[in-house]
C-alpha cells in the first residue's frame, strides 16, 4: 500500500468498494478509521481511498451525527448545534475546504492560567 495512514489512530483496511469523483473515476476504498488525536477531537469512519493524497471527510456523515456544517466563501464551520460550540474550521484552498488534523490538537489547547491564592 502506497498511501498515508499515519493520520489514523485506528484503521481497519479491507476492500469496500470506490469511491466516485465529480469527473467519474473512481477510487478504490482500502480501509476505514479514525483520525485525530486521543487528546482532542476523534473523527469516526474517514475512508482510506487509494491514489487520494488526502483523506476525504464525508459532510453527510457530519450531518447525520448531529454537527451542523457552514460553507462561506474562506472557509468552512463545523459546529455542535447544541452548545454552540464551533469544534472545527477548515480554510479554502482552491475549491477544496482542507481541514488539517495536525492543528486539531493544538487549537483545543487550554491557555487559561488563575493564580489562585485561596489555600493559604
């Protein structure tokens, strides 16, 4: 195997099938998993797709978990409906809104400090 898959923190390779593109080639899928980090963010069922130098992230699969998915012009929000929250921001590059796992980890770092003297 020729691809990438040290984004994945686990990664179950079997042939499920392809995957088609907006000018109808097709890709073979060898795997699944998920990639992030155990620290931060996990996102499930990314599929490992051969000859893609990138993994693709499913906005159905978002949707269908309960995420709500913003497009603007830049960039796009992956938020939780429920609190809030926006989780993830991934920038337009061309036409393909790139999502960086390695910043995932980094982003969700605390850097909140209190000097709290109330114990002496």
């Amino acid at each position: 195997m020729t691809v990438n898959t040290s984004k994945f923190i686990n990664l179950k390779i079997m042939q499920e099938g392809f995957v088609t593109y907006e000018d109808n080639n097709k890709g073979r899928i060898l795997g699944r998993g998920d990639v992030g980090s155990h620290d931060s963010i996990i996102i499930k069922d990314v599929l490992l797709v051969d000859g893609l130098k990138y993994n693709l992230l499913s906005i159905t699969q978002l949707c269908d978990k309960g995420y709500e998915v913003t497009f603007k012009p830049d960039l796009c929000l992956i938020s939780n409906p429920s609190t809030l929250q926006t989780l993830l921001i991934s920038k337009r590059v061309n036409n393909i809104y790139m999502l960086n796992i390695c910043d995932i980890a980094s982003s969700m770092t605390c850097l909140l400090s209190k000097n709290d003297d109330s114990w002496l």
